[in-house]
C-alpha cells in the first residue's frame, strides 16, 4: 500500500513538471492577506525563496520546502473556535440552555511543482449539551481530502479538475454555503472542473453531501442524494458589477414537506447580479426558478431576494444603511398534484443569523440593518428580521430544509419580530472576537401552533486561526 502511494504522488509530480510554467499570478502574490473563508483556496507561493513578506510568525510551517528548487512544499494550517452560548426559550419552548462549544481543524497541503496539489483537513467538534447534536458533536473526521491538478491554457487562464472531499460555496451561499454557523461545515464527495479567465469563471461539478456520524472517521457520503450543475460568472465591463448565473440539479431518496414525504428530484436555475453602482451603494439581486418532480407531484418554486447597502463614508462611524428583501415560495395548495414549496438544498443554517431556528422557505422577509464602524478593529451590525408566511396553505421550516410547524390549521401569516445586535472585534490576523444576541417575538402563527415563548439567543465566539 505505501509502494502505491508513493508511486502516485510520483507519477503526479511527473505531471506536474511536464507542463510549462503558467499563469504566474500565484507565484507573484506578494503581501499576506487575511485568511479565507475556504481555507483551501489559500495560496503561500510568495513565501518562496527569501521572501521580504515572511513576517508572520507562523509562516515557518506556510512554506515547507521539500527539494533544492523549492517547486514541491508543504503548508500547514489550522483553527481553534471556542464559543459560549445561552438560549432562552428554544423552539419557543420553556426550556433555558448555557452551552459550551468548540471546532478544532487541522488542515495541511502538499503541492507538487504549480500544477498539482493535495489538500487534507480533519474537524473535530463537541458541545457540551446532554444529547449529541447534528453537526456539533464529532469525536474526529476526514472534513477535507482532495486531488487538484492544472493545466495550462494561456496568460490567465487556468483549468483545473478537484476530486475527493471537499466544500463547496457559491455566490451569495443562498443555496450552496459551508454551514459556517455551528461546529462542523459541510463538505462534498464531488468532482469538479474548473476554468478560471480574466473575465469568465466556469465550473461543472457532481457529487454527494457527507453524512456525519459522531465517531471517529464515520463520516459517508450519502448515497441516497446525488448533486450535480454548474455556476458561472462574467464581468461586464458596460454594466456595473458582475453577473452569476448557475444550474444546480438535486436527488433524493425521501424529502419532507407539509405536503407529504415522497422522493424528490429538482432543477434550478438561477442569475444573481451583484457589484457596486457608486463607492456608497452596493446591490445585490438573484432570481431562483425550481422544477422537477415530487413523488407524482410537478414541483414549480421561485425565490426573488434584493439586497441593498449604502455606505456614508465621511460621517462619524462610517455608517452603512442596508435593506434585504426576500420573497420565498411556498405550496399553494395541498393534493392538488403540484408543489410550489422552494427548496434552500444547503443553505447556511445561520441565514437569519445564529439562532438558527428558521430557514428560508415559504417565506416573506424584510431585513433592514445598520453597520457602524467602531474602530479600524471593531464593528457593529443592529438588525430587524420581519418574517411572515408567503402561504397559509404551507408550513414553517427549520435548517436545512425540515419541516416545522405544519401550519394548515391556522390562516396566520406572521411569524414573528427578530432583533439582533453582533459586534466583531479583529485583534490582528490571527484571532478575532464576535458577540451576538437576537431576541425572537412570536407572531400569530407562533402562537397559534404550538409553544409560543419569545427566544433570547446570546453568543459569544473566539477564533484563532493559523
């Protein structure tokens, strides 16, 4: 077996140094920046050599040399996320909760000359509640594991191809995030291929999201969900910003909505336009159309969202005004052979922020917000989530896509009032601090189906990554 591996990792070094050099952008990159949101699309290549930007005290395991030409080289990375949290009135129950959670990862890359890479990264999760949680509790897993190859096509210009385990996030993670909210993020069994232009990014993939055990290497794919499309964007030099537009196919095995349980195979198609229209207004549009079949049912769902922000960049604090608007389709009627129930597929649980107790479906949301720069360290965010439903004919549900509260037996349309205030402190590079508290007000639907007591979330988050 180790004859094998090593006979592998040759011949991928082989590959590696019989393509000319290309797209030198990697090697040139120049200053360290602050670490990405995916940390496998960091890039150490300036640390090559004797490098004026090695300041960082950890750059000593960013750039491990493994020969003469410094072509092969190890990096090493890795987090530390403690976090503490109260719920008051879970699921607007009576019940009060304090908690204690923590991800630790670890994340290491080999690449082999500029054109081949290996990339693993294991998670461990724990919270400190009797029960183990979905996503929370995992003793110790394979979070990340993949094969990246390149090639050349011409200046700036790449295609690359990433097979085994790994994440997947796309445009607004709307529909496609990494669940960045509770200990561990989700990851794909896929493949992709990938070209990379000046203007134009393209990127084709399949796969299966990896179900999570709470064991140690336990983590599967599921096999009772396959995931497959496409996602595109252009740079427009004659409009502002940039256009997104993407396909995205879903399978499986048993869904459930207020309208039944049965499998489920669905289609979406997709555009988002984002960018800038001044330095002071930024803009943010997608358009989201579903098809496909549910059980014997036709499936036919939308969701429109808008989100605005305007930046006063010469007043006291910087403030940003922002408004988000989100329409969300839901079932219009039951057995009558069509289901109008949008689906988010692998939406962030903490879409509406770490109380986590809504998802976006069937739903009508209105989100104005204000963002004030404290200091060049410290910022706070104040919020107001209205929620109501876009149809009474429909439910509630809860991340990802699980049905809540039924809801047929009432005609009430308003959920509830969700007020929010998060702080985040950044003390350098490697370790920042957030606070955030919301604080849930039931509306008419609440009320009418089950326990109806308000929510107090407050939590308090340290990450230190390296």
């Amino acid at each position: 077996m180790k004859k094998t591996g090593s006979t592998i990792l040759l011949l991928l070094w082989v590959v590696s140094e019989s393509f000319p050099a290309f797209g030198q952008t990697e090697e040139k990159e120049q200053a360290p920046s602050p670490y990405h949101i995916l940390r496998a699309e960091e890039n150490y290549a300036y640390l090559k050599g004797d490098s004026p930007y090695a300041h960082d005290p950890f750059d000593s395991i960013k750039f491990i040399s493994l020969n003469d030409a410094s072509s092969v080289y190890l990096t090493f990375g890795g987090e530390v996320r403690p976090r503490f949290e109260y719920f008051g009135h879970e699921d607007w129950e009576e019940e009060n909760a304090t908690f204690y959670s923590q991800r630790l990862s670890v994340h290491g890359a080999l690449s082999l000359g500029s054109h081949v890479r290996l990339f693993s990264e294991v998670y461990h999760g724990l919270l400190s509640r009797p029960e183990k949680e979905f996503a929370q509790d995992d003793a110790l897993d394979l979070h990340q594991g993949f094969v990246e190859l390149k090639v050349p096509v011409r200046d700036h210009t790449t295609l690359s191809a990433r097979v085994g385990r790994q994440e997947l996030a796309y445009g607004s993670a709307r529909l496609v995030g990494m669940r960045e909210g509770p200990n561990i993020r989700r990851s794909f069994d896929a493949a992709r291929m990938m070209y990379k232009a000046e203007r134009l990014s393209l990127e084709g993939f399949v796969g299966s999201e990896v179900g999570l055990g709470f064991d140690v290497f336990d983590n599967t794919r599921n096999d009772a969900m396959t995931f497959w499309g496409f996602y595109g964007q252009y740079d427009t030099s004659f409009l502002p910003g940039a256009t997104q537009f993407y396909y995205f196919g879903f399978d499986v095995d048993g869904a459930r909505y207020a309208a039944g349980t049965g499998p489920e195979t669905r289609h979406t198609l997709g555009i988002r336009r984002y960018g800038r229209l001044s330095p002071s207004f930024q803009f943010n549009t997608e358009l989201m159309i579903q098809f496909g079949t549910f059980g014997d049912s036709d499936i036919f769902a939308f969701a429109f969202e808008t989100d605005y922000h305007y930046a006063f960049h010469d007043a006291p604090l910087k403030p940003v005004l922002g408004l988000k608007l989100d329409y969300i389709s839901g079932d219009r009627k039951r057995d009558d052979g069509k289901l109008n129930t949008f689906n988010p597929m692998f939406t962030n649980p903490a879409y509406f922020g770490l109380l986590g107790q809504i998802t976006p479906v069937n739903m009508i949301d209105v989100h104005p917000s204000l963002q004030l720069e404290v200091s060049e360290q410290a910022e706070l965010v104040l919020e107001w989530d209205v929620f109501w439903r876009a149809r009474t004919t429909d439910g509630l549900y809860s991340p990802p896509r699980f049905l809540k509260r039924a809801g047929q037996e009432t005609n009430a349309r308003f959920i509830g009032h969700q007020p929010g205030a998060q702080f985040a402190y950044r003390f350098g590079r490697h370790l920042a601090w957030s606070a955030e508290v919301s604080y849930f007000i039931t509306g008419g639907f609440i009320r009418e189906t089950g326990p109806s007591r308000n929510i107090l979330h407050v939590a308090s988050t340290l990450s230190y990554k390296i």
